[in-house]
C-alpha cells in the first residue's frame, strides 16, 4: 500500500516544523514553496542577527500573544528550552542575551536553515520550489511548476494538506495572501499591520532630528501598561521596538474609533519635583542651557518644542508635567506592507484544536496566517515553530484515525 501523500504549502519556519514532525512517520511529504529558496523572511529577519525566543517566564512570555489560552497549549510544550534543544540538535549552540533573548551563537538565520533543510531531505521530505499554489478544492492541489516552460496547470491529490503561507506583509519574500480566496471571508480576521512604525506629521523644524533616537524614554497608551526603551524619529513619525510593542493597544484605540494617543516620559529617571527643580534656574542661563542641564538633548528639545505651547517654555511647572507626560497624536499606521508582522488572520473558531479547518478536514493550518500576534522579541518564531508543529500532529492523528 502507498504512503499517505501531504502536501505543505510553503516552507517558511511553520510550513518546516509542519515537515519535521510528519518525516518522523511513513509519509510521502513535500513542500511547495512559490519562491525559489525556503524561508526568505526567516533569513531576512535573521540579517541582523536571529532573534528566534526569550527566556522570560513562561507566564509572562504566553501574555505577550492577544491569544495567549489559544496558542498556551502548545507554546508550553515546544517553548524556548525546547527551541534551544532543537537547536543544539542541529549542532547550532545559542545563547541568552542581556535583554532575555534568545540568538544563534553565531547570530546568522543561514547556518540553521542550512542544517535544518539537510536534515528534512536526509528524512525524505521532497521540496518544490517555485511552485504556485493556485487553489485547493477538497483533497485536490492546484498549482503551476515556474520552472517549465509551458507553465501549466497542473492537479495533484494529496491525503492531507497543510497551509503555511505566512501573513501578508513583505509580500516579496513570499507572503502575498493570496491564499485568502481559498477560504471564505468569514473565516478570516482582516489583517492588520503589527510591529509597524506609526505616522505622525512633523512641521519642518523636525527634519533635522529625523533618523535620531529619543533614547531611553519611557512609552505607553495605558498608565498600567508603561515599557522603557529608545524610539526613533522618522520623516513619516515613529519607530522602534518600543512603539511595536504599544501597537496592540494602539489598534484597539483605532476599532474603537478614538484617537490614537501616545503618552512619553522623556526624562523617566527624574521625579516631577526633581524635574521641575531643574528647570527653575538662575536668571543668567540660557532656555536651552537649563533644558540641556535637565536632561532634555537636542532630539528631546526639539520635540519638545514641536508638541509643547511656547507659552509653557519658561513655567517650570507647567513644562515638567509635559516632559513627563507628554501627548503625542498618532495619525495611522505605516502600510501593512512594511510592517515585520501581521494581526488578523484565519480565526479560532474556523479550526478545530488540532488547527484542522472545520470546512475542509484535509486542510490544517499554521503559523502567521493564524489570527494571532505578539510584539518582537522571539515571539513571533516561537509560535510559527509551535502552530506548526502542532498542526503536523493534527495530520498525524487525523490521518491515523480515519484512514
């Protein structure tokens, strides 16, 4: 009797674990990949270096998805100890850094998909690459070989079929959600952009701090949800780690269609009193003196004299308690295609809890194409690798108990 056939549409790091379960079993799996190499968006995150998870407590580190009872189950199991494992099986050793998270010791996403690549074809998992997939109806796969001449369409049955086709922003690398006219509209949350600088229109007096940081200011939108970090000022507004991570809160402001109000403290390490000490001085000294004295460099004066009435310069009082709340109106998002991730997605209650898709029990479903979304930090990677798994399990169970 044949292997069972599973086809995996596309071959980012969910669409691989997806893989590196079923080749465990006695399956015929390949991968389709549009594009001609895995993983690009993997490897484009990685440039930097690869922030693949974090150590904090797993509590803590599950708050950080907007489901986290959704995806605890099997973030538990195939959390950042077991990445790090994984890893080390690959002969990739890591490390911890200063802020909690987690990288390759030699900081390059390369050598671990290279590792990882060889040893899903040393297990037998067939990969097509520049393969479009173009429709699936039932157990039946559409799709067109790039790589022949004629480009025809060709048809294909497979036993089970997993969806791995990432989100819709950079597009470029692969993630181009044209899989959405595979599924029902009811299916899908609308996808939002995550992990994206915000817009906020600078008058001209701005232009010569753009690309600058505001270092070490303390953000929030929420007085209980306050993060410290750096955040950089750019021609269209506002980016950094610590704007990403003010997104979620953002975006519900945003559905609830009230302004989009970002609260700073740029002098976090002084009290009010303190503050406003600084800025009482002597007679002599210059409004650009004592505001350097204070603290406030020359990224931080200019916003303050962009945001802050002229009238309030010189009351010590009335400046201390804009420095330390200091309101700034967000206008948009920047567009969903330069954010690094998405919110929205295919949502829970179109699968059933081994990520099997109510409508089409051959089909499963993983990774960013989910609706779920965290901030940066090795979340994101973490959940790709831990739906992924999960839905190669899902096949496995279903495959073995109903053929």
């Amino acid at each position: 009797m044949p292997n069972k056939r599973i086809a995996i549409i596309g071959a980012g790091p969910a669409g691989l674990m997806a893989a590196e379960v079923l080749s465990q079993y006695d399956y015929d799996v390949h991968v389709y990949e549009q594009k001609p190499s895995a993983a690009r968006k993997f490897l484009m995150a990685g440039k930097t270096g690869l922030n693949i998870s974090h150590a904090e407590e797993i509590e803590q580190f599950l708050q950080r998805y907007d489901h986290p009872d959704w995806l605890a189950p099997w973030i538990r199991r195939w959390d950042a100890t077991w990445i790090r494992q994984w890893m080390a099986d690959l002969g990739i050793e890591s490390y911890i850094g200063s802020s909690g998270r987690i990288f390759p010791l030699e900081m390059k996403a390369a050598p671990l998909l290279r590792a990882w690549l060889q040893r899903l074809g040393a297990h037998g998992v067939k990969f097509h690459y520049r393969h479009v997939c173009l429709g699936i109806e039932g157990q039946q796969l559409r799709f067109q070989d790039q790589k022949q001449a004629d480009q025809a369409i060709q048809s294909e049955h497979f036993d089970a079929i997993v969806l791995a086709c990432g989100a819709v922003s950079w597009s470029k690398l692969g993630s181009d959600g044209a899989w959405q006219q595979w599924l029902s509209p009811e299916q899908i949350a609308s996808f939002q952009p995550s992990n994206a600088g915000v817009e906020r229109c600078w008058s001209s007096f701005m232009q010569p701090v753009f690309g600058q940081p505001l270092k070490r200011v303390e953000a929030w939108i929420q007085p209980d949800q306050k993060a410290m970090g750096d955040i950089v000022i750019t021609q269209y507004g506002l980016e950094s780690g610590l704007i990403y991570k003010q997104g979620r809160a953002l975006r519900q402001l945003q559905q609830q269609q009230q302004p989009m109000r970002l609260h700073l403290d740029l002098l976090p390490s002084l009290t009010h009193a303190e503050l406003i000490k600084k800025l009482s001085p002597g007679k002599k000294q210059s409004l650009s003196n004592v505001w350097r004295k204070a603290g406030l460099d020359p990224v931080k004066a200019s916003l303050v004299r962009e945001l802050v009435d002229k009238t309030l310069w010189h009351d010590a009082v009335a400046l201390a308690e804009k420095i330390k709340d200091l309101l700034i109106e967000i206008e948009a998002f920047r567009p969903i295609e330069e954010a690094i991730s998405c919110a929205g997605g295919i949502k829970q209650n179109a699968l059933t809890e081994q990520l099997q898709l109510k409508s089409n029990p051959a089909l499963f479903c993983c990774g960013e194409m989910l609706d779920w979304d965290a901030p940066t930090g090795g979340y994101l990677l973490t959940a790709c690798f831990a739906t992924g798994r999960a839905a190669g399990e899902g096949v496995h169970h279903w495959l073995g108990n109903t053929h």
